[in-house]
C-alpha cells in the first residue's frame, strides 16, 4: 500500500470524477439507506471523501481506517479545517478492531486489495466482527463478476484497466484514473473470483451477502453518454448482514 503514500493529493482530486459522483456515490449512499443514530466504521477510507459524507449525512460517530499514513494525514487536515467530530486511524484493516461494536461497516474498494483468499477472509472477519448483531456491511469493489477477456475502454469516463489473459486467482488488474491534467494515476487491485468472495463472506458469519449492480442517478437519465460504463461496469456494490 505504500504507492498510495506516493499519490495521495492525486488520488484525493480523482474523487472528483464524474462516474464517482453519478454513479460510485449515488449507489454506495443508496444502499447505505439512513444513516441517522448510526454508528459507522469506515475502512480503507483513504482521505476521508467518504468519512465525512457518511457524518454529514447523519451518522452519529464515524472512524475511518486505512493504512496508508499519506491518505490518513489528509484526512485528518481537512477534518482540522472543517470539523465534523470524524476520527481517523492508521492501520491495517485486515488487523483493525474497534473499541465498541458499530452498526454499520461501510468498505468501500478494501475487498480488491486481497491477493488471496486467506486474506480476502480476514478482512471479512475483520468486517463482521466489528458489527453489532442485525448490523449491516455495505460497500463498493472492481467487478468480478463481468471480468471480460478483453477490457473495454472507459477512458472517456477517467478510467482504464488492464490485466493479462486469462486473469486468474490473485492476479493484479491495473488501474490508472486520469484527473483534468490527464496524466495518470495507477495503482494495482487483485483479482478473486465471486466464488472465492462467497466462501470468504460465508466462513466469516455473514448472511445474506449480495452483489448489487451499481446505479445511475437520476440527474444523467437519458444521457448516452453513460450507455457505455452502465452496459459493462467496472464497479459493483455489495451488502450483507451480521
């Protein structure tokens, strides 16, 4: 993860990219339904974009984790310049455990980062054993579930992805998002299968774990420029139950 040490402030600007905002955003925050009362722990938080939406849309008490000091330092900058009561933590996730039980785990593009299926597990159990009984995980990942053998473009959108073929267990998917300089930001995820995650949410105690297929908001209906990303989307959602 130390490559995120090295494009932190970039990777902060693409949160800016119009697929997160129409479509990452208004799946993730349409599945995670009212916040208010709640209690939300939220890994792989990078900077905080979501950190500070999930308390600004009524959660009582949110702490997000991520390993990488660079996007931590971020985070905690702008909570110093606009407080909003969220609480930040450097450290592993697959390792992370709260002082109290949360009502809701919010994990967004942490799946994507096990290599294996031992690790995707841990993380899993890191998820459930963070819950209250009845609580919810909800979340965003890389699509393995339309995983084609060759990769359409999505560089009109500020993405592309490549990987060798075929894309196997633990193999990376590079990514590389490209903000309004055009230059690129890259990074690798991993590739596990969706029987591979099934077996994971299953071992850790989850039940009714789900793929969701993302949505569009209701602003950009009707407008062609989005038939290409919603007809195979990189991106998919998730919940399930502790």
């Amino acid at each position: 993860m130390a490559e995120y040490d090295t494009i932190a402030p970039e990777y902060q600007t693409s949160k800016q990219l119009a697929f997160r905002e129409y479509i990452e955003r208004y799946t993730l925050f349409k599945l995670l339904g009212d916040l208010g009362g709640k209690s939300v722990l939220d890994l792989a938080c990078g900077e905080g974009f979501y950190t500070r939406q999930l308390r600004q849309a009524g959660a009582v008490e949110v702490t997000g984790v991520d390993v990488s000091a660079a996007m931590i330092e971020l985070a905690e900058a702008q909570e110093r310049r606009q407080p909003l009561g969220c609480r930040y933590v450097q450290a592993d996730a697959a390792a992370f455990r709260p002082d109290d039980p949360v009502d809701l785990v919010v994990a967004a593009y942490l799946f994507n980062y096990a290599r294996t299926p031992g690790q995707l597990l841990r993380f899993c159990r890191t998820c459930h054993d963070a819950l209250r009984p009845g609580g919810r995980l909800v979340g965003c990942n890389n699509n393995v579930l339309n995983v084609a053998r060759v990769p359409p473009s999505f560089r009109k959108y500020g993405l592309e992805r490549t990987w060798k073929r075929p894309l196997a267990e633990g193999d990376a998917i590079r990514y590389m998002l490209f903000n309004a300089d055009g230059r690129p930001i890259e990074f690798d995820n991993f590739y596990l299968s969706p029987e591979t995650h099934a077996e994971a949410f299953e071992r850790a105690g989850f039940r009714e774990f789900r793929w969701i297929d993302v949505s569009l908001h209701p602003s950009q209906a009707g407008n062609p420029f989005w038939d290409d990303f919603m007809a195979d989307p990189p991106i998919v959602g998730f919940a399930a139950a502790r």
